[in-house]
C-alpha cells in the first residue's frame, strides 16, 4: 500500500488491498520488504525490521507506478472470480436443467388436459353444429313430403285413398299403376286399416320399394302360369301324338273286310307252331286232342311249311304299298311265331334236364306258352275281324311289330319332351 502522503491519494484513488494476484505479479523491489516483514513476523518482535532508505522506497514507489497498478487490477480480479466459481458453474448449469425439465414435466400434463378441454369443447360444438343440420334438414324433408301428400290428396281429406293413389302415381313414378296393384299397395301400408293412406304412411320411397317388390311377384305368377300353360299344352300335344299313334297307321288305311279277313289269315303260323305245346293240357283235358292232333298233322304233312309260311309273311308285310292293317298284323304273327319258337327251345332245355322237378316244370311253361299264344292270336284275329283296327296292346310283341313297320313309338322323358326311338340326339334334344 503507497504511503498516505504519496500522490496516490493526491488522484483520489482508494487505497487498495493487496491480492494474491497483485502480490504475484508486483516486482522484487515491492515484494521484498513484505516477505521480509512476514519473516520478522513469523520469528518475533524481538528483532525490528531494518531501515528501508528513502532512496529505495522511491524507487520502488516509482517502479509500481498507479498506471500499471490500475491495469493489473482488472486482470487479478477476474483471474480471482474464475478460480472461486470454476467449480460452482456446472451445478448451476445443471441446476437450471433440472428446474427447466421439471418445468416442463409439470407444464406437460396441464398442456395437454388443455388440448383435451379444447378438442371436446370443439366435438361438442360440431355435435351441436351436426344437430342443428339434421333438424333442418329433417323439417325440408317434412315439407317435401306434405307438398307430394297434397298433391296425392286431391279433396284435402287428410289421407290418400286407393283412386288417388291411382291417379297421382304417374306424376311420381314410370311404373304403370292399375287397380289391382293400387289396392295391393295401400293394403300393404295402411298400418291402422283405415282404407286409406294418412300423411305419416305415406312415404314414396317405401311405396316405390313396395310396388317394384309387387310387379315382380306378379312377373314370377305370370311366368309360373306361362310355364302351366306350356306343360298343358305340350301334355295335350303328347296325349294327341299318342292318340294319332295308336288309332292310325301309315300309308294305306284300307280296312276293307277282304283285307280284314287276309289279315287274320296270318295267324295260322304261330297256331301250327304252338299247337305241340298244347299236348300237355291236351293231356289234362282230353276234349282238346282232336283239335291239338289236326293241328299237328297239318303241320307234318307240310314239310318246312312253318319255315316257308313265316319268310312269306315277312317279305308281304314289308310291302308299303298293302294296306297298313294287312302288313301290321302279318309282321305281329310273324313275331308271334319267333315268341313261341323261343318258348318250344325253353321246353326242350327243361325236358333234357335231370333236376327233380323238370316235369313239372316243362309241363307248366307248355301250358303256360299255348294258352299265351292262343290269347295273342284270339286278340289279334278279333281286334282285326271285328273293329278293322291293329291289335296294338301285345306287350313287347306289338312294339316290335311297329319297328318291324319303321314306325317310332313316340317315348316321353322326365320334362314331358316327346322323342322318338332311333331319332338323332339333336333331334331328340
């Protein structure tokens, strides 16, 4: 520190503490004299410190001269604060991250709880916006409906009936609207059966779902009674093909009696044949003989007169231009004969069987073919004979007859289409 008197004061400048930093960075001549008197100091007050000579106290007063001192003041100063607070500058950092973060961790959740009352304050306001258009657009609506319910209501009785219903639909729709349908629809609406559509029943779409679901009901009737009418047309087109099969035969219908006694003459060819089959019940019933042996011996006299009189039948009845009864009824003898030929060798295979009931048996199915035979024939003659028409009813015999004829039986499948035997698929089809 400058002596009191020195021109330090005379400037006004304070008297300064010496600093570490001051102290370090004053010259030898100023730092001696202090070192000194620390060491007397330290060692007592029994020595005194020398006499400094005032030659040096000014030189050393001028060395430190107030301009270098006020220069290296600074410089200490701040060199003595960043070593005081060099430690305590990062906790205060982290001090402040750490009010900043919790800060933020409080700020957040009432940040967000305010986005929240936002957003719902802002839903209750669309809510209240979506209400407010649905109730206007739900009384637009009502006034359309009660102008077309007074357009429909043409003595402004308050309800529709089923003539105004009818009257004012082609305004509103391009679907034809008769009296049947009108009254169909009202029914179908009229929820307190008052006979007549009031203004909360009477809602046009509904009634336009309701009439397109009635014109295709009637569509479906109308195409299930089209269907019947077919099948019923198409059964008496069958009944008729059956009927014009049966009771007609192609080419000549000649049925002249000469042609019908001709024609019955050709059954004498399955009677020859079967009358060896008749021997058995001849047996039974003697009074059967005499005819059973004329028979027999008509057949012997003629050596394959049988054969001869079966190939003649077949060449006549495939003559188109006879009579259509004639060729009919010598083709059914001629099958006749082949069904007793086929009986005879089923006779001749039981009677050369050893089985214990091979009489019997053979007994049975002679008796059994002769009086089949004699049936076939009895029909066939009086059929021809006395109504001049084919015995058509011979199971499997007259079938064969008629393909025998090139005719074609007409044959009907599960749906009712005719087809005939022999056809093209694509024509039966």
């Amino acid at each position: 520190t400058p002596p009191s008197g020195s021109r330090h004061n005379q400037v006004g400048m304070a008297p300064m503490r010496p600093t570490t930093s001051a102290f370090l960075a004053a010259p030898p001549q100023l730092q001696a004299p202090s070192v000194q008197q620390a060491t007397a100091g330290s060692a007592g007050r029994t020595a005194a410190p020398p006499p400094i000579e005032r030659s040096a106290v000014a030189a050393t007063t001028h060395t430190a001269s107030p301009s270098r001192l006020a220069a290296v003041a600074p410089a200490a100063l701040l060199l003595k604060i960043g070593l005081a607070t060099r430690g305590t500058l990062p906790r205060r950092r982290r001090g402040r991250a750490a009010r900043r973060q919790a800060r933020v961790s409080v700020d957040a959740p009432m940040a967000l709880n305010e986005e929240a009352v936002a957003l719902e304050r802002q839903a209750a306001q669309l809510r209240s916006s979506i209400a407010v258009l649905e109730e206007e657009q739900y009384e637009v609506e009502r006034m359309r409906r009660l102008d077309l319910f007074n357009s429909f209501d043409i003595d402004r009785s308050g309800a529709v009936c089923v003539q105004e219903l009818q009257t004012g639909w082609p305004r509103v729709s391009n679907i034809g609207l008769d009296q049947a349908m009108a009254s169909r629809l009202l029914q179908a609406h009229d929820q307190n059966e008052s006979g007549a559509l009031e203004f909360d029943e009477f809602d046009l779409k509904r009634l336009e779902a309701t009439l397109e679901a009635i014109v295709a009901e009637r569509e479906a009737e109308e195409l299930v009674a089209r269907e019947e009418e077919r099948e019923r047309q198409a059964q008496l087109e069958r009944e008729q093909q059956v009927k014009e099969y049966y009771e007609n035969l192609p080419g000549n219908p000649d049925a002249t009696w000469s042609t019908r006694i001709v024609s019955s003459l050709a059954y004498v060819l399955p009677v020859l044949d079967a009358a060896k089959l008749g021997v058995p019940l001849g047996i039974l019933f003697p009074m059967l003989l005499p005819g059973l042996d004329a028979l027999l011996i008509v057949d012997k006299l003629i050596p394959w007169g049988s054969f001869v009189l079966f190939l003649a039948l077949q060449g006549i009845g495939n003559r188109k231009d006879l009579p259509s009864l004639m060729r009919f009824n010598f083709h059914q003898a001629v099958w006749l004969d082949i069904a007793v030929g086929l009986t005879k060798l089923a006779t001749e295979l039981i009677g050369q069987s050893d089985a214990p009931m091979a009489s019997d048996v053979w007994v049975v199915v002679c008796i059994l073919g002769f009086l089949l035979t004699l049936a076939g024939i009895a029909y066939s003659a009086g059929s021809t004979l006395l109504l001049g028409s084919a015995p058509r009813s011979i199971p499997w015999i007259s079938a064969q007859t008629e393909e025998s004829m090139g005719m074609r039986r007409p044959d009907f499948d599960v749906a009712g289409s005719t087809s005939s035997k022999g056809d093209a698929p694509e024509q039966q089809a």
